[in-house]
C-alpha cells in the first residue's frame, strides 16, 4: 500500500492523467461546440482516427524530406483532414437535412477505412511499424519537485488545458457567434427570425469541433505515440461523446469529466503494472455506464439541446 | 441561395432503382482511390464484383461473408422499420456470442439437438438483454436512443475482453480467446469441409419470417404504423409503447444469433475480433436495403461480394484491401443522400 | 398646422393563397399614437393584412407607406428598418438563454458578447417603456406573459415605432391582460402606434382607440372605439345577410332519444404546456343529435376533442358513452364503447405512407387476422366496398399521401361510419375541403344523425354549426357559456357569446 501513496507514485499518475485527458479534452470540447449547434456528430471516433493518420503521415513525410517543422505541417495536415470530413457532415445533415446519427456513423466508418488505406498506400505492409520523432515533452518546472514532473507534457497539453478549454467555454458564453450558435442548436426558428444564418452557423460549429477531434486524434500520433497504430484511437471518440452528455453539454465540466477517465485510466495501468489482478475492463467501462445512469437519472430532464438530431429546413 | 426541397414522391418504378444508382455513384466516387495505386478500375471493378461471384469457392466464401450481415442487416431493419434506432447491434452481437459461447463450453457430450437450440435461445437472450436498458429509458423516460445503443457497444466490448483475459482466458493460447466450445455446440456444414454452416440457413429463416411479421401480420402492419407515425398509431388504438419495446428487443435478440452464429459457426472460440464490425455494418445493409426484408439479404449478398472482392483485388492488384471498407462507407452515405430523392424533388433555387 | 402622416397606410391590398383570396383590396390606416385593433373571426384576413406588412407576405396588390413615405417591404428585415415590430403568436424565443441574449440576439455586432452592456441596455429599455422584465432571468423560467414582455422589449430594442400584437391575449391570463394593456398604453402615450389583432370584443372596448374590422378578407368596417358598441362590432364581425335560414329539413328530423348518449360531467384537462384548458366541461349529447360546438379557435375546442378521441388524458370530471364510463380511457377503449372520431388534423390521424386498404383496416387489425396472418384480400375487398360506397377518388393500393383532402377525408369518414358509432366526435370536418366535399360531409353528418348517432360537431365555421346543428353549445376559455336551440342561436347572439360576453339581454 506504501507504494501507492508515495509521491513518486501520485506524481506519475497525476502527470499521466493530463497526458491521458489530453485528447479526450480536444475531442470532447469539439464534440460540445457541434452539439451546441444541434448536430450530434457520431463522426468523432472516425475524424480522431483520420486525424491521427493524417497526421502522422504528412509528419513522416515531411521529416523524409528533412523539412525541420514536420511535426507542424502533421498538425495543420490533421486539421485540414477534420475540416474536411466537417464539410462532408454539414453537406450531409446540415445542407441535406439527413438523419444525424446514421449519417456520423457513415462519417466514422468512411474516415476509419479511408485512413487505414492510406496507411497501406503510404506506407506498405511492411513489419516494422513506421515512427517519427514525436513532439519533446515541455518541461516549465524544470526539475523542482513534484510539479517539475507533473507538468513535464507536451505542448498540445498545455495547449488542450490552457488554450482549448477557456478559449471554448469564452467562444460559447462570451461571444457574439457563441450566443448564435447555442441559439441556433436551441431554437433555429427564432435564430432565423432574428437574422442569424442557421446553416452557416451550424457549418462553423463543426468545422471548428471537427478541428479538435482530429487535432486530439494526432496528439496520440505527433506527441505521445510518435507512431500510428490501428488502435490508436480506440473508442476515445465514444468516450468523448458519453463524455458530453456528462458534462451536461459544458466544455469546462467536459474537461473535468476528461480528467476523471484519464485518472481511472492511468491508475488502472499503474496498478496494472505494479502486479495488482484487476479487470481494468470494468474501470474503462464506467464513462460509460456513469453516462447512462446518468441520463436515466435525470430521465426527463435531461437537458438536451432544443434542436438536437433535428435538421433545419426553412418553411 | 441553396437548396430547396419540394415535398414530391418519386414514381413508384423509380425507388428499386435508387440503390443501384447509388451503387454506381459510389464505385464513380471510390474510382479515384483505384487511380491512386496506379490499378485499372475496369480491372479492380472486375475483381471486386465478377470474380468473387466466378468459382464455387469463392461464391460459398460470399455466403460466409454474409451469414452474419443478413443478421445485424435484418436487426437493423427490424428496428429502423419500428421507429427505434438502434445503433447497438455491434454490442448486442457481442453479447449474443458471449452467451453462445458461455453455453458452449458446458456442452460436452450433451446432444446437438439440445445444444443448438440452447445456443440460439442464449444467445437470442443475450441480445435483448442488452438492448433492454436503452429500450426501457426510450419507452419509459423519453431518452435517445441513439447515444445509449451506441454507448453500449464499447462496454459489450470491454466485457468481453475482461472475459477473455480474466476468467475465460484460454491458457495455452497466446492470444486472449476462450477455450473451445463444445464440438455438439458447433453449428454443422452446410457444404462438407467448406465455411458455409447453419448460421446462414437461420440467418435465410430469419428474413424470411420477418418479411412475414412485417409484412403478412396484423403486428407488422402496426410495428410499421408506429415506425411512420407514432401519432397517427396511437390515434388508431395502437399500444405505442409496447409495440416499440418489442420491436426493440427483437432487433437486440437477431443480432446475438449474429454473435451465436460467428462463434457457433466460424471462430468456435470467443475472441475480441468476433464482430470484426459486423453491427456497424449491418446499418449500411439495413439502409442499401431500403430497409425492407429482401432488401437487407440481397444488400447484406452484395456487402459479402464486396468483402471477398477486396481480398481479391488486393492480392490481384495490391490495392489495399481497406478499399473494400471505403467503397462501404460511401455506400451508406450514398444511398442515404440519394434515399432523399424518395420524398423530395430537390432543386437549386436562387434565394429571393 | 397640417396634420403629421398616419404611421402606416395600407391601400388595396389584396393576398390570394391560390384561388382563396385572403385580403381584398382591404384599407388600414393606422395613425400616431393610436393603439387600433383589428377585428375579425378566425380567417377574415387580420393576420394576413399584418404579416404583410412585417414583410412576411408579399401582397399580390396594393401600396404601403410608412409615415408617409412609400415603402417596399420585402422581409421583416425591412420592416424593422422601417421601425415595425410584430410579436406572433408562436414567440421566436430561445428559452435556455437570459432575457438579454434573447432581446440582443442577431442585433450584436463585434466578437465580443458584451453581457454587462447589454444587461444596462435592456433594463434601461425595459425601464424607459414599463416594460417589466429581469434582464438575467432564463427566458425558461418565465411565465407566458413575461415571454411576451420580452418580445415587446425585442421589437422595442430595435426601435420599433409601430408595434403589432397578434393575439396577445390569447395566451395571458386576466391579470396578465391588465398588465399588457397598461403597458400599451404607456407605450401608446409616449408616441408608439400599436396594432391589436383580436375576436375578443370586450377587449377591444377597453383598450383601443379605433377598430377596424375584417370579414371574409374584405373590408366591414372601421370606426373611432367610443363611437361603437359590442353589438355593432358583432354584427359587423358575423355580418351575414342570410343566417337562420333553416336547411335540416324539420319534418325528417327524428325526436331526440330521451336518454343522453354522450354525457361530459365537470371533465378538466390540461393543454400541452399543462396550463388548465378545459374548466369544468358538462355537457349532453343525445342520439339523433347534433350538437354543434362553437367557440374562437383556442378556447379549448382542440383539448375537448383530443379527451374525446382518447388522446389526451381529462384530469378530473367523468366522461360516459351509453352508460359506459370512459373518463381516461384510451383511443381503443373509446372506440370499443361506440365513439368514432373525426379529427381536426386530419394528416395526424392516418398514416400517410400506408395505403388506403391499410388505413381502413388499422383501427381493427384484428377481425382482418386469421390463422395469424392479415387477410390481405379482405382488407381490400373491404377497402373497395367503402370506396364504392363513399365515392372516393382513390384505390386501395394507393398511399393515402397521393390523396386530395377531400378525398383523405372520405377515407376517414368511412373508417368511422361503416361501424355505426353511437357517438361520432368530429372537429373541423370541412376545413380546407372543396364546395363538393363539403357538401359531401355535411350530408353524410346528416345521415349519422338520422341514423340515430349523437354527433357533437366542433366547428369554427358558424355557417356549418348553424347548418346542421340542432343545439349549439358555445365554448369560451375552456367553460360552455351558454347553450342554445338552433332556433334562438342567431350569430350574434353567438359572436357575443364565443367573444365571452355572458348572454346577458343588455349586450343583446
């Protein structure tokens, strides 16, 4: 029991949760600004995954070519990716008014499969998995004890916890385009009545949430991984999507909700390692399980947005 | 401007034609990819549609393909037509091959005709119970679907490799799978020392006694009214909310006889891959299939042609074997824009 | 010194929806400071007149001027340059968010959300107007009334000059009406120009300045409030030349049973926002009866209708059909009773995709069954068998969406007939129908009532109510207010009625 108390130990877990809640942070926030807007984009899963790959290969492409800020140019490759795949969606249910969740599924099937050939495409079938040099861990703290560890991380996770995180809960609360985004996913009608451009509005929202999910997808790749896997991705875009409802559709909730996996996460592992026998499976399963008591708790009042799954169409 | 949709059904003779648009669109769209690995389409198009369909073989290999996707395909179906949406047939296949394969490993030296039905109920069970949460929370407290059927796939998932490296854990194996099952809980062959076995012959049975219910019984003809209309159902007498949990639980139960019938039939171990994505799949049969009954089996037919054929053309070719998974994947958004074309006559209008 | 302009100035204007004519060639003066009410039954064209000149309606003819200039009005973007506010009937509010990002929402400029600012603005908008609303409340949590206040202070933030109320009061309760009114008539002293749209005659008396009325899309009339009396409005809003004209014919009419067969006893019900809409309903309907219900749409018809046809659960009071008690009772145990049903919307009662063989057969799925499977020759035999009988321009393969109106409704009225109800309950039978339909219906109605049915006929047509009535019970505010034989209900007597009037000889 000693070992789990020591410092060394809390410090490992603590800095292994942030690294963890990383991109479930990006994914989720993206996630929360779509919903906002009405649209439940079940293409998350799928638009992480490209966004990995993406990422990844234009990286290793680029550092083939000995360009020196190929990580960059693998970040901005994944954002363009997501950007992409967001166009698709709002073609699909923004412009097209079809059903959002098949539609979503559609988005995480074709991104999933269209990654997968590309990884074959650029990099054969070779045995050895390709890697790159990934982004260095920051280390601000330098060697001081205690937050000199827990805040050795990449620069994206500064970036997810410093940057995305208030920068959405700011775009949302106190902006003009977030007071017409959170109208249009509550009420489209009267967002159109009150001059507001519902479909453009609803297109920003998953451009700029698709931007995350990719941009959290190739953190694993770019930062903590430096390789792209098959499994990378792994169910985080459904973490992210029990994540929102969790988090009661609010990107600083979600952030705490992501820190609470990452947690449970990189303490199963620790324990994991450190010998103990216990089925991790039931650890992982609780964002989920949690979601749905949680929503079965509050039955009724869940407080969906108004327009959620429902496209718009002018009378 | 942008775009206009004008309430305006499309002829009758028009709406059998709408997947086979939708097929040649989306092999005009994946074309691309083909010209990406320097392949000829015409060539890949010929390894992908004509030659999986070309030798004994290959054709049964189509049949294997398919077995478990007129399953998930006929789950969706179900429940699609009901007025439930249930994206929860990868859990709930999952959970139907975790009971056969729980039932499975206590049947040794019980006979077949014991062992099987026991397999199928099981298994049958195993999927309802776990649409049953979802349903309830639908019918009962208004909550999606969608979300909850979904969530519900990755924690079948995790169960099942907290099985299989827990208590299920097959010790000489390297790889996490179960032992065994019982070989009187084997579904036979069909066809002597092929893949083809019972699961297709249940899978067949099964369409066809849901085109039955849907279309021949009082039951359908309400399933279906409740599905179009729930206000209108209620109105005519109908219990709306019965008649969705039933159309719930049987699409959760049709897709564990997919999961029985992977384990019973193909793997005869449980494994973490048993579903390979077969309940995701089974939405895009489900939609290519217009959501009618033969719709799904000839949809799930043509899925199956095209996962042999993206072996084929990848060993022919070497283009990638994922392109499969990307003609697919257009596929289902293909035919869902295009279904639009059903209901609307879309046009291009300036606004004023 | 010349008189200034008058706020607004509609001539000739005419709207036509396909061959209806909405608006014909109606006038509408609305001068400064004048708070003027537009008057008229349900479909004389008030709303119409209004939504075009908030540019939601393009007139097909006809020329506005707003303060005495010329004005082109082509959205309601337009009209709000031109200082016009209009709150409808169906509030454009966004409920999870504050009052102010509803007043601020889509008049914001810049990136930035400037909460405080706008808070100020608001609730000194709110003060300058008396318009009594908290600038941080959630829009949710506020009362139907204060929804409307906030939409007034939406219009008036945009510096609205004239403001236009379509129905206002429909949705407030009395005291919230004296709030309103008091509010309008600051407004109205402090220079702004309202439109009242309203049925409601003694309203009218007490706020406005001016009425003018609308009959059938034209123009009957419009004169100064204080030169006017109820009665007057009545007569102009009702205005038939021909009423009373007796068309049953008497000598077929059956007795009434003496027994009532459809008997209301204090039934209650809540509307779909659980605000109380039935008060106590007690009526009886007996066999060989038709008993029309009259009332402005919104008094409850909608919710009486729905507890009748087993959609919507009566919270108190007992409802029997022949001796049977069917208070709570579901839309299969009603019908089970003897009670066929007619309903308003008549899309929301049949399924659209199915065909017409199906739709006729659905309520009784189970007498089509045998050997577990539908006898599909039978449901079309049957089908066939009532298309013959009520004429319907349809076969029984054909989606009941490829269907006219009309013909939908056939389909409807032969689902209900062919089991000779003892009750029919039918709302709005010939809305939107052709002259042949109608016809059609109403003599079918007729034929039910001969029969023996006991028919209660929910109608917002007073022509019909008064065609094939033999008693008339009008409903206002979810209460019956009186009810009356066909021989003593002259329309006035009914519009001063359903405009909530007590039958008082006084008004009469």
């Amino acid at each position: 029991m000693n070992d789990l108390l020591s410092t060394t130990f809390l410090v490992g877990l603590i800095a292994a949760t942030l690294r963890v809640a990383t991109p479930l942070v990006f994914g989720t926030v993206g996630e929360v600004i779509t919903e906002r807007a009405g649209i439940l984009n079940l293409g998350i899963e799928g638009i992480m995954f490209l966004g990995a790959f993406v990422g990844f290969a234009a990286a290793a492409k680029a550092e083939a070519a000995g360009m020196a800020g190929y990580l960059w140019i693998g970040l901005g490759a994944a954002t363009v990716s997501g950007l992409l795949m967001a166009l698709l969606m709002g073609l699909l249910t923004v412009t097209l008014g079809l059903n959002q969740h098949v539609s979503g599924l559609g988005i995480t099937l074709l991104a999933t499969a269209l990654s997968l050939f590309g990884f074959r495409l650029v990099f054969g079938e070779s045995s050895v998995l390709p890697s790159i040099d990934p982004f260095p861990q920051l280390t601000p703290f330098g060697d001081a004890p205690v937050i000199g560890p827990i805040f050795t991380q990449y620069l994206l996770t500064f970036v997810a916890f410093l940057v995305v995180v208030p920068v959405g809960w700011w775009l949302l609360y106190r902006t003009n385009f977030g007071l017409n985004l959170r109208s249009v996913g509550e009420n489209p009608e009267a967002a159109d009545a009150a001059g507001i451009n519902v479909f453009r509005t609803r297109y920003l929202a998953l451009a700029i949430g698709a931007a995350l999910m990719a941009s959290g997808g190739a953190f694993l790749s770019l930062a903590s991984l430096g390789a792209f896997s098959p499994g990378i991705i792994a169910g985080r875009g459904w973490v992210c999507i029990a994540l929102v409802i969790f988090a009661r559709w609010d990107p600083v909730r979600g952030m705490l909700g992501a820190l609470l996996f990452g947690g449970v996460f990189a303490l199963q592992l620790r324990l994991q390692t450190l010998g103990f026998a216990l089925p991790y499976e039931v650890l992982l399963a609780l964002p989920y399980l949690v979601t749905i008591a949680a929503l079965a708790i509050a039955g009724r009042n869940v407080a969906y947005p108004g327009a959620y799954l429902k496209p718009y169409r002018r009378e | 401007m942008g775009l206009k949709f004008e309430r305006n059904p499309a002829p009758v003779w028009f709406r059998p034609l709408i997947p086979l648009l939708a097929i040649v669109l989306t092999f005009a769209i994946t074309t691309t990819l083909v010209l990406l690995v320097n392949a000829n389409p015409l060539q890949a198009y010929y390894y992908f549609l004509v030659e999986p369909l070309s030798s004994r073989v290959s054709v049964i290999e189509v049949l294997v393909k398919s077995t478990p996707l007129l399953l998930t395909g006929a789950a969706v179906t179900f429940a699609f037509v009901g007025g439930f949406w249930n994206i929860g047939a990868e859990g709930q296949l999952l959970a139907g091959a975790t009971a056969a394969t729980a039932i499975g490993l206590q049947m040794d030296g019980v006979s077949p005709l014991i062992a099987l039905p026991l397999m199928i109920i099981g298994g049958f069970a195993a999927g309802m119970a776990w649409v049953l949460i979802p349903a309830l929370m639908r019918v009962k407290l208004a909550i999606d679907e969608v979300v909850t059927t979904l969530l519900l796939n990755s924690v079948a998932l995790l169960g099942v490799s907290a099985l299989l490296n827990g208590p299920w854990r097959d010790p000489v194996s390297q790889w996490p799978q179960s032992p065994e099952i019982a070989a009187s809980a084997m579904f036979p062959k069909l066809i002597p020392r092929s893949r083809l076995h019972l699961g297709f012959i249940l899978a067949i049975i099964i369409i066809v006694i849901m085109w039955f219910v849907l279309s021949r019984t009082a039951f359908g003809l309400r399933m279906r009214a409740v599905g179009m209309s729930p206000h209108a159902a209620r109105f005519a007498g109908i219990k709306v909310e019965q008649t969705l949990l039933i159309s719930a639980l049987v699409s959760g139960g049709i897709a564990g006889l997919a999961g029985v019938s992977e384990v019973a039939g193909i793997h005869f171990h449980l494994i973490d891959a048993i579903s390979g994505g077969n309940g995701y799949t089974g939405i895009i049969v489900a939609t290519l299939g217009g959501l009618n009954p033969w719709g799904a089996g000839l949809a799930a037919l043509f899925i199956g042609v095209i996962d042999t054929g993206s072996q084929s053309v990848s060993r022919a070719l070497g283009v990638p074997v994922y392109l499969g998974d990307v003609i697919l994947a257009t596929l289902l958004l293909v035919t869902l824009a295009m279904l639009l074309l059903q209901r609307y006559r879309i046009r291009w209008v300036r606004q004023p | 010194m010349t008189t200034p302009p008058p706020a607004v100035e509609m001539r000739g204007i005419t709207k036509r929806f396909g061959s209806l004519v909405a608006n014909d060639r109606v006038d509408f003066t609305l001068d400064r400071g004048q708070i003027h009410a537009l008057l008229g039954e349900n479909g004389a064209g008030k709303t119409t007149l209004m939504r075009i000149l908030y540019g939601l309606y393009h007139a097909d003819a006809g020329d506005i001027s707003v303060g005495g200039q010329s004005a082109v009005i082509r959205s309601p973007r337009d009209a709000i340059a031109l200082r016009i506010g209009m709150v409808t009937q169906h509030f454009a509010l966004v409920p999870p968010l504050t009052v102010t990002e509803n007043v601020v929402l889509g008049h914001n400029q810049g990136v930035r959300l400037k909460l405080e600012d706008a808070h100020r603005r608001v609730s000194e908008a709110a003060e300058r107007y008396g318009v009594d609303v908290q600038p941080r409340a959630l829009v949710k949590d506020l009362s139907v009334g204060e929804r409307q206040r906030v939409e007034i202070l939406k219009a008036l933030y945009r510096d609205a000059r004239v403001l236009i109320l379509d129905e206002p009061t429909a949705v407030l309760v009395p005291q919230e009406v004296e709030q309103l009114f008091d509010a309008l008539r600051r407004l109205r002293d402090d220079g702004l120009s309202v439109v009242f749209i309203s049925h409601k005659l003694r309203e009218v008396m007490s706020i406005t300045d001016r009425v003018t009325v609308l009959r059938g899309g034209q123009l009957a009339g419009s004169v100064q409030t204080s030169e006017t009396t109820p009665a007057e409005m009545a007569r102009m809003m009702v205005g038939r030349t021909t009423f009373g004209m007796p068309s049953l014919d008497e000598a077929s009419s059956t007795q009434p049973a003496a027994r009532a067969v459809l008997r209301l006893d204090g039934v209650t019900a809540v509307d779909n926002k659980g605000l109380p809409a039935l008060k106590g309903i007690t009526l009886d309907v007996y066999g060989g009866e038709i008993m029309g219900l009259a009332g402005v749409s919104g008094n409850g018809q909608s919710e009486l209708a729905q507890v009748l046809e087993g959609t919507r659960l009566c919270t108190t009071g007992t409802i029997t059909v022949a001796g049977q008690d069917v208070s709570g009772a579901d839309p299969d145990r009603i019908m089970k009773a003897g009670v066929g049903r007619i309903p308003e919307d008549r899309h929301a009662s049949v399924v659209p995709e199915m065909t017409v063989a199906q739709n006729m057969a659905l309520e009784h799925l189970g007498e089509y069954t045998s050997n577990g499977s539908l006898n599909r020759r039978q449901m079309r035999a049957h089908a066939e068998k009532l298309i013959a009988e009520y004429q319907i321009k349809a076969r029984p393969d054909d989606r009941i969406r490829t269907l006219s109106g009309g013909n939908m409704q056939k389909v409807i009225l032969a689902r209900v007939m062919e089991r000779n109800p003892k009750v029919i309950i039918v709302s709005q039978p010939t809305r939107g129908l052709d002259i042949g339909a109608t016809e059609y219906v109403r003599s079918r109605l007729l034929e039910q009532r001969q029969r023996g049915a006991a028919i209660l006929l929910i109608s917002e047509d007073l022509d019909e109510i008064l065609e094939l009535s033999d008693r008339v019970a009008v409903i206002y505010e979810g209460e019956i207010q009186g009810i009356l034989p066909r021989t003593e209900a002259d329309p006035e007597r009914l519009g001063l009625l359903m405009a909530g009037a007590k039958d008082s000889p006084q008004w009469a």
